[in-house]
C-alpha cells in the first residue's frame, strides 16, 4: 500500500512540473471516423415543429410538457400544504383526497418532471450541440420518445378521472396497500399508474440509447471523452444508470399489475384484510421494495447527476475560472453512479429486511458521501480567485451549493442506519429529499434556463423578474424545509392527514402554518416565472450571440440560435477543453473549444 | 456585497434556529440513548462542513466579485489539496459511521432477558399478545384467523394455550424490563414506532420483523404507525403505558389468556344453543 502511494506521488509531482511549463502547440486533429449523418429535412409545420426528429424541438418540446404536468405536480402541494398548516380553515381535502394528492405530486414531480426535463430536455437541447453532432444519432427513435412520454402523460392525467380517482398509495407503491381497497385508487388508478411508469420506461429507453450512442459515437473531430463539457459527462453518466436501473422499475410495474389484475402474487402472501382471507399467497412485499429501490436509489442520481454537470459548468462560466479539478470532477461523476446501484437499501433499513443488511448499506452509502462532497469543495474551490459576475445562472448555482450541502448532510443522517431508525418515515425524510433531490436540482434548472434562454430563442430573460424569482425561490425554499427537519426529530411521521391531537405534535402547529404559508409564496413565484419565460419569447431583450461568453461548443454555431443541423458546412473541430478562460500567456479572456492552438500561440495549453 | 450578506445571514439563521428553536425532539423513554448521542455527534460533524462550506462560499463571492481589472487565476488542479480534502472527508465520515454502527450491532442483538410480546397490527388498529406463564408465543397461522380466534392462535400449540390477549390499543409495559417486540401485520404494512423510545420497524404480512428496547420511565405514551397503510393511517394510534411493577401485575391480572377465551366462546355457543333450544 504504502509503496503504491510513493509511486503516485512521483507521478503527480512529474505531472505537475509538466504543466507548470508551457507545452508545445497541440495540433492533432483526428481524421474523421464516420460518414457525415444524413439529417431528415422537414418542410411542413407538422414536420418541423410537431412531429420533429429535430433533437433541439424535442428538447424543447420534452421540456414543455414536463413542466406542464410539474405545475399540476406544484399545485397538488398546495392543496397538500393547506390541509397540513390550517386544517379547520381549508377542509376541502379529505384523507383519500390528501392521500392521492401526496402520490401523484411526489410521482409527477420525481418522474414526469425531473426526469423528463434533465434527460429528455436538457439532454437533447444540449448533448448534440456540446459534443459537436449534427443530431442524435437515432432522429426518428427520439421523435417516438418524446410521443411516448407525452402519451405515459395523458395516462397518467386520466388516472385523475376514473372511478376511484388516482392511486393513493404514496409515491413509493407499496404493495400489498397499493392495490387492496384499503388505499384510495386501488380500483383503476393504481392501473393506470403503473401503465403510464411502463411507457415512460418505454419511452425514456428509446430516448436514453440516443443520448448514450450519441455521446459515444457521434462526438465531433478533437472532442476527446476528457475535453467535453461537465454537463454532457453528468447527463450522460446519469442517462447510463437510467438504462440500468428503469428495467426494475418496468418489471416491478409488470409484477404488481398482474398481481393487481390476474391474481398473481409476486408481492403478496396470505392476508388477511378487512374480516376475510384473500386469495393471495406465498408472494413477497419486500421484493417489491427491493426491486423499487434499485430502481429509485438511482434515480436520485438521474436527477442530480446532470445537475451536478451543469452547475460546473454555470459556475465556471460565470466565474471566468476553469473549474477545479476538471478529472476529479469527471471521476467523482462515474464514481457516485457506479456506487449508487450498491446502496439502494438504504431506503430500508427498517423494512424488516435481515437487519444484518444495515451494515452494508450504512457503509457503500455514506462512502459516496467522499466523491459527493469533492465536488463540492471544487465547485467552492472554483470561485476562490475567480471573477465572479453575479448574474441570474450564479445566483442560482450559489443557491444549489447551499441547499445541496444542507440535503447532502442530513443524507449523512438518514444513511448511518441507526440514526435513521429514528428519523425514517417523519418530516426530517421528507425535508432531506426535497432539498437536496427537489430544490438543490431545480436551482441547477432555473440557472440552466436563464443561462440558454438565449441560445434557444436569440433573447434574455427580464432579468429584473428572474432576480425576484430567484430571491423569493431560494430564500423561501429554504425558510420551507430546513425547519421541517425539525419536525422530523419531534417525531412527526409523514404521511398523516392530521395530527393535531396528539400530545407534542401540537408544538408543531405554528411552525406547519409558516411552512404553508412559505410554500404557497414559493409556488406563486413560480407563475411569474412563466410569465417571465413566455413574454420574454417575443419580448425579451435580444442577446448577442455568445453572451456569457462561454467556450463550449453550442455557442459557437454558425447560425445563432442554431438551426437543424447545428453547424453548417463543417462540423466543428475541439483543440482544447471548454474551460480556458483567463488562460495565462494569452491577451483573450477565454478561449472557444474550436480555437486551435495557432490562433492563441502564446496561450499555455492544458493537456486534455 | 449585498449577495454575501444575505447567505452569511442564512447560516447564521440557520445556526441560531438549530439551538434556538423550540422545535426539538421528545425526552428519550428507553434505553436507545446513544442514538440521540449519535445524532448529535452527526450534527456537529456535518453541521461543522455546512457552515465552514457555505461561509467559504460566501467570502468568495464578496472577495472575488466582479472587477473589469481583475484577471481569474488559472489552475486547473491541485492535486495535494484535493488528495487532503478527499482524505479529510473519508475520515469524518468514518467517524459518522463507526459509531452508529455499534449501536445499530446493539440495536439488532436482543438480550437474552428480554419478555417476548407480539404487536398486531391491521387495517386500522392495535392488539397485543403475551406469552404467558412459560414465556413462548404460540405459533400462528392466517388460515385460522377468525371471530372466535382472532390471532389465528394454533391451539394444537401447547404454548399456545396460556398466552394472554390483549384486545384493545393500549399496551402495558413493566419499567426496566426489557422487551422484544415482535410484530405482525394481518393485511398490509405498517409500523409500530413511539418517538419516545427512538425505535421503529416496519410490519409485514406474512414475515415477523422485531426489535428490542427497555422502557426506562415510567409514563403514557403514543403508539403511531409509520409505515403509509392506506386512508386510516394518519388515525392509527395506540398507547403504551409504562407502569410499575405493581401496577403492571394489576393489569395483567385483568388480562384473558387463550384458554379462557376459548373456555368463554365455547359457553357462550352452548348458551346460544340452550336458548335456542327453548
């Protein structure tokens, strides 16, 4: 062991010394690998705009209906939040009602929001134009993904009006309540639930091969895996575990549907419900949580693994810095999604698994806390002696490091298996996850947005409201959850329609109307958001092409904003990384990807 | 500037509300102690890395804000800095962790002593079994479950014959005696936690999970499920009554055993018969 670390150090030591001196221009330019792709070129609206195998269309359409079906997400908490801060007052919800509001803003906002937009949205905006392809790779497949998640959504909306109405099993499913009469929406709704989940795996399938394939094999001249930009790593990274972990989530649908349906009994054993034995038996509950699990540890990281990207980049734009420890950050990413398929019982610790479990998954799981926190430290390292332009994206990556953080350790809790004994199933769950998986990731998605605004529509966003916007968002969804942890340690259990006459849950009453009321201001915010985003379309200020002045490839298209196709007669060929800015030896503040090294000769150049 | 201060005032608040607030957990009833300890401990670990994080945050962004004259540094990587960092994190963690995996070792090893009790559960209330005389539970299956054996109690079991049931959501515990929970779900799954004794596990059909405790103070405390159980969840409660061991022999006197609940349905049949047959 201890060999094996002189060794590395020797090697650091020699690494450094060679880029402390200024290495000789860097001229290689790979030939060309690939036949150019043939693109579909649409002519009609319908083609064009509708049914378009336009990966940037797709994005943004994927983006659009994600945030659609993610304000009714946002208004079902309202109804939610009312009940739980002024039950006398708004009795408008009762327990069924709450129930289901409870399953399908956590399912709507999980799945059909964040998901969609980082993957589908993101994903397709960014990851062509940043890797420097034409399109995907598969234009028609990922036409039929988006068709797909908007078909899982109009299911998923049609659940809402069944008989029953929507399942309300809670977001997590667990069977054998999810489909016994107990539950409200045992009846269709439960159904219609895990048949929208199946085509949404169907449809992110088709969508995430495009994503993975294109990263891998359509990345243009020069654009070597250690010179693309943080965001295409965490996207692609992520996209990667949603191929592995979306299939258990797709069976454990199938499983449950046909215990639901033809009396199968995957997860039930002999029950005895309501005053009479059910014709179930022999199947088990745990399985499903096992196989929801392995599907739903990952899935925090489909989540936060392409916002982890997109902050590096954000902050290291917006700082004129490169971002620290670029391979570092590169490793970290790979790292956490290898480790996030080995901890996925850590939701379970008091499940009534063998408890001999807690240890193993008390160890992988607060051992990813060490690359987690990496990126942390160069996100903050990043800044240190920067030039720190405090604009909209920034605000919002500042206020992603800070509810991350705060998420981030109280996972340090709820991941020691025996703190979590006290803490599962209470408020301090429920405010851990949304901090670090609701509010740290949507601060990387407004600061995403107000970053490409301009890039998708040619204008700014009305900076005077984005301000407002962040302020309020930040400020008022901290003031949300970080009290509710201390919910959470009186012992209030989630998922209770009312508490209030329980001895020292009243201490709790005042401190649940300021979180209403904060959450209701929060949610407000979020229409002059779209207010701001939609008026900004015809009326915004127009942006000069490359605003932020960033170096990676999306900027630099020859059309601004980019058209079909992306680039024009030649695709565009990667010297460099895309962090060079304030490049010592150069006059040029910062210098585009596609710059060789003969246009900047004085510039040191960094080994990519 | 403005921008630094509101995050600076954020941690502040933050701090001031931790120890300020009060918001705070219930006294602990059990011998599960050194899970509040643990906790603490992971708070000041934690808490430590958020403050010192974000006010590091905050100082760069007043120290480095934007200045036309100012030039970033370059420096793409310090290995040594990120090696420590790495290295001074695993170790904290490790700190996190070794210790609450000693008390989860404890947590999951019962004692020898301790009084087996079986906790029922189903859609949406409590019931209780103790084991009686000889201190076993009788064995149970869900086949048997009916009106007239509502625990599904095998009374082809010797031990199952003495075993006390307890119909109702109120539970009494002997101070200081440790106990073992073992619990059973009919229908769906639920949870048996009280925040008093810091200890929760879920409760499924068709396995018996448990875990142990010792009710160190004497007291009334609330019984809450904490597994989601469909629309009576949020009014599933029940009670434990923390009694001493002269009020505890009280209650337990009042207690039915199997037999006699047997003994009683079988009379009460004959008299049904008897009247009919007048």
């Amino acid at each position: 062991m201890s060999e094996k670390y002189t060794d590395n150090k020797i090697e650091t030591k020699a690494a450094d010394t060679s880029s402390g001196s200024y290495a000789p221009p860097v001229e290689k330019i790979p030939a060309k690998e690939s036949p150019e792709q043939e693109l579909y070129h649409a002519k009609s609206f319908w083609t064009k705009w509708v049914f378009s195998q336009d990966a940037k269309v797709i994005g943004v359409q994927y983006a659009l209906t994600a945030t659609a079906i993610g304000m009714i997400g946002l208004v079902l908490s309202w109804g939610m939040r009312l009940q739980l801060g002024f039950p006398e007052t708004f009795s408008f919800l009762g327990p069924a009602t709450y129930y289901q509001s409870v399953t399908m803003h956590g399912m709507i906002m999980v799945i059909y929001l964040l998901t969609a937009l980082f993957l589908g949205g993101f994903g397709n905006y960014l990851i062509p134009l940043m890797v420097g392809a034409r399109d995907m790779v598969f234009p028609y497949v990922n036409m039929v993904s988006y068709w797909m998640f908007l078909i899982a959504v109009l299911v998923l909306i049609a659940s809402f009006f069944v008989p029953g109405g929507p399942t309300g099993a809670g977001w997590t499913l667990y069977p054998p309540q999810a489909i016994l009469p107990g539950t409200p929406g045992s009846e269709m709704g439960i159904v219609l639930m895990l048949i929208s989940l199946s085509l949404f795996v169907i449809g992110f399938t088709m969508g995430g091969l495009n994503y993975v394939i294109t990263v891998l094999q359509s990345r243009t001249r020069g654009m070597t895996l250690m010179r693309m930009p943080l965001t295409i790593w965490g996207i692609f990274t992520a996209t990667v575990l949603a191929l592995l972990a979306f299939p258990a989530l797709f069976v454990a649908c199938i499983m449950m549907t046909l215990d639901n349906l033809l009396g199968t009994s995957f997860f039930m054993p002999e029950i005895f419900s309501m005053g009479e034995k059910l014709e179930y038996g022999g199947g088990s509950p745990i399985l499903f949580q096992h196989l929801f699990w392995f599907f739903g540890h990952p899935e925090v990281y489909i989540v936060a693994l392409p916002a982890f990207g997109i902050v590096s980049d954000l902050i290291s734009v917006h700082a004129r810095k490169n971002i620290f420890g670029y391979r570092m950050m590169v490793w970290a990413i790979v790292i956490i999604g290898a480790l996030s398929f080995i901890v996925w019982a850590h939701h379970m610790y008091v499940s009534g698994m063998n408890p001999w479990f807690g240890f193993f998954f008390a160890t992988t799981t607060l051992i990813i806390a060490v690359p987690t926190a990496i990126k942390v430290y160069n996100w903050v390292l990043t800044l240190w002696r920067g030039n720190i332009h405090l604009t909209i994206p920034m605000l919002f990556s500042l206020g992603f490091i800070v509810t991350f953080v705060n998420g981030g350790i109280t996972g340090l809790f709820l991941g020691n298996v025996i703190v979590d004994v006290p803490l599962s199933d209470t408020y301090f769950v429920v405010a851990h996850f949304h901090m670090v998986m609701g509010i740290a990731p949507l601060m990387v998605v407004f600061g995403a947005i107000y970053h490409w605004y301009p890039l998708i529509t040619g204008r700014h966003l009305n900076q005077t409201l984005g301000k407002i916007h962040f302020w309020i968002t930040f400020v008022g969804a901290y003031a949300i959850y970080f009290p509710m942890h201390y919910l959470g340690f009186i012992g209030v259990p989630r998922r209770y329609f009312e508490m209030y006459d329980s001895p020292y849950m009243t201490s709790g009453v005042g401190l649940n109307q300021f979180i209403t009321v904060a959450a209701l201001i929060v949610g407000f915010t979020q229409i002059l958001f779209l207010y701001n985003l939609f008026t900004s379309w015809y009326k915004g200020e127009k942006s000069e092409r490359n605003p932020w002045k960033a170096n990676s490839l999306e900027w630099h298209t020859p059309e601004y904003p980019p058209v079909h196709g992306n680039f024009g007669k030649e695709l565009p060929v990667v010297y460099r990384w895309p962090y060079d800015f304030s490049v010592p030896g150069s006059d040029k503040e910062y210098i585009p990807q596609d710059v060789p090294q003969s246009q900047v000769p004085t510039a040191k150049a960094e080994k990519t | 500037m403005f921008v630094s201060v509101i995050f600076v005032l954020i941690i502040i608040g933050s701090i001031i509300f931790h120890f300020w607030s009060p918001w705070w957990w219930t006294p602990v009833a059990s011998n599960w102690g050194n899970i509040d300890d643990t906790i603490i401990l992971s708070f000041w670990v934690t808490g430590a890395v958020f403050v010192a994080v974000c006010l590091f945050m905050a100082y760069c962004v007043w120290a480095y804000r934007y200045r036309p004259d100012r030039k970033a540094e370059y420096k793409p990587e310090d290995k040594k800095l990120e090696f420590r960092l790495t290295w001074l994190t695993a170790l904290g963690v490790a700190a996190l962790l070794a210790p609450g995996l000693v008390v989860w070792n404890k947590f999951i090893t019962v004692p020898e002593n301790a009084m087996k009790i079986e906790v029922v559960a189903y859609q949406w209330g409590w019931n209780y079994r103790l084991p009686g005389a000889d201190g076993v539970l009788g064995k149970t299956s869900v086949g048997l479950i009916s009106d007239d054996n509502p625990y599904g109690l095998d009374s082809s079991d010797p031990n199952s014959k003495d075993d006390i049931l307890v119909m109702d959501a109120d539970l009494h515990l002997e101070i200081n005696q440790p106990v073992k929970v073992e619990l059973r779900s009919f229908d769906v799954l639920h949870n048996f936690y009280v925040p008093q004794f810091r200890a929760k596990m879920d409760m499924l059909p068709g396995i018996i999970t448990y875990y142990w405790f010792i009710p160190e103070k004497k007291g009334d405390y609330e019984i809450l499920c904490a597994e989601y159980c469909g629309t009576g969840h949020y009014a599933m409660r029940g009670r434990v009554l923390v009694d001493d061991e002269k009020d505890y022999s009280n209650w337990l006197a009042k207690q039915i055993s199997f037999e006699k609940m047997i003994a009683k349905n079988n009379l009460e049949k004959n008299l049904l018969i008897a009247e009919n047959k007048n």
